[in-house]
C-alpha cells in the first residue's frame, strides 16, 4: 500500500500536480509565480493539490497566541526610566491573511508587532508619573491595550489581552520610594503619639475641671452652712439681748459674787449693787 502511495506521489510531481494539508486553526495562502490573484483569499482547513513547480503555499497559524517583549523600556511623565516585560495575544485575522502576507510578509512579528509595543508601551507610560504608575497599573494597561489594538488592526491583527509582568523602575528611584515611605511612616506614627497626648490631656483637664467643680460646689455648701449657722447665732443673741434686763443682770451678779469689793483708789467704794433696791420691799398699799 505504502509502494502505491509512493508510486502515485511521484507520478502526480512529474505531471506537475502536488497536494498540501491545511489543519484546524490554520489558513493557507496560494501565491502562483507570486502573485495572490490567481487563488485570491485564504484557504481553511483541508487538502489542496496545486503545482509546486509554479506555485507556492504559506500556512498561518490564526489560533490565539502569545508574543513577549522583554525588558521593554519607556520613560514616564515625571521623567522616571521604567522597564516591562509584555506578554500580547493576539491571532491573525483569518479571512485576511493574504492581505498580511501581501503588506507585511510572513515576519509580521517582527516588523509590526514588536515596534508596536514598544512604541505604545512608551506612548502609554509618558501621560503618567511613576507614582501614577504604582498607583494605577491597572489603568496604564487599559490604556497600553487600547493603543495596541488600535496600531495592530491596519496590519490584520487582533489583539485580544496584554499582561504587565517584571514592570519595574531604577534603582535610584526604588530607593527614593523607600525612604519616602519611611519618612511618611514617621510622620503617620509622630502625628498619632500627638493626637494620644491631645486626648490625654484633655482627659486629664476633664478630670481637673471635675474636681474643681466638686470642691467649689463642697464649699458653696460650707459656706451656706457657715452663713445658716451665723444666722442662727446671731438671732439666739438677738433673743438674748431682748430678754435681758437690768434687775436680770443684778440678779446673776449677785449669784455669783463672792461677797468681796473690788478695790479701787479714789473717794471710797463704788458699790457693785443697789442693795437698796434689791431688799427695798415695796410698800402696802392703803386701804381705804
């Protein structure tokens, strides 16, 4: 079976007739003396028999597939060097890939898709600064992505996702970074001991404020008590003053005297008493 196969293979390339194999997730292009316009378009999946005496037969792959970009340098907005490793998918357009291999060639990787991401990568970066970048990566790939699919589709080429990998800076600028984070760390953790002490001491001028207005309120009392109290003395000597007279005073003089002048240089004694009126009885009244 094998000899026949073989046999009819040599017969069909000395008659000038050949065959090629198309397989799923690929296209072929007919060029006939290299012109496209004799099988115009591109070919799916199957077998062709063509003459390889006059014509040729490009195979493109049109599955998704990954293209790198290594080290890929840009410069951002504040002048800072950034560095990315950049991983595209993309696949070939496959109703148009005679147009591709018509425009660009088969070494469309080289000549469109590198320079694209180079160049977009670096178009990209300069609308942000290096903070921006750390910030929102995010929003750099979105804009990185637009940029890509937009150059890529004039060349046949669908883009479908990108990946940021290895995405770095100098190392002057990792080290400025990191004292500026430091230096704000300082600061965050001075600011809270000064915001502690704030409240500290306002705890302390509450508790201050406290007591003082208990001992003030302690000695409003002491001193309406005091005021109460000298009220009430001063009214019991009122009553004292009134109730006294001056046979009362004789009287208390005379209980407690020790039967003793006092002494005193002059004329004689000055009696203490009116004895006379102490023992003077008082006089009947006649009857009539």
């Amino acid at each position: 079976m094998q000899r026949i196969i073989l046999f009819l293979g040599v017969l069909l390339l000395a008659a000038g007739c050949g065959w090629g194999t198309v397989d799923p997730g690929e296209r072929a292009v007919f060029a006939r003396f290299g012109k496209l316009d004799v099988w115009p378009g591109c070919f799916k999946e199957g077998l062709y028999f063509y003459n390889p005496w006059t014509t040729d037969m490009y195979e493109f792959d049109v599955k998704v597939q990954a293209f790198l970009v290594k080290g890929a340098g840009a410069g951002t907005k504040d002048l800072q060097e950034v560095h990315a490793d950049i991983v595209t998918n993309y696949s070939i357009d496959g109703n148009k890939c005679h147009l591709l291999l018509q425009e660009v060639g088969r070494d469309y990787q080289a000549r469109v898709i590198l320079p694209g991401v180079n160049e977009v990568l670096k178009a990209s970066t300069a609308h942000f600064t290096a903070q921006n970048i750390i910030q929102e990566r995010a929003k750099l790939k979105d804009e990185i992505l637009r940029g890509l699919r937009a150059r890529l589709a004039q060349y046949y080429i669908v883009v479908h996702d990108i990946a940021l990998t290895d995405f770095g800076f100098s190392k002057e600028f990792i080290q400025a970074i990191e004292q500026k984070q430091v230096a704000e760390q300082i600061v965050k953790r001075k600011e809270f001991e000064r915001q502690q002490m704030e409240q500290e001491g306002l705890g302390k001028k509450a508790l201050a404020d406290g007591q003082a207005a208990a001992n003030l309120s302690i000695a409003r009392a002491e001193a309406d008590g005091n005021l109460l109290k000298a009220k009430a003395t001063a009214e019991g000597n009122r009553l004292i003053r009134e109730s006294l007279t001056i046979d009362l005073i004789q009287f208390k003089t005379v209980e407690t005297w020790d039967g003793k002048l006092p002494m005193f240089t002059g004329g004689g004694a000055i009696p203490l008493l009116n004895f006379e009126a102490l023992v003077r009885k008082p006089k009947p009244e006649k009857k009539e």
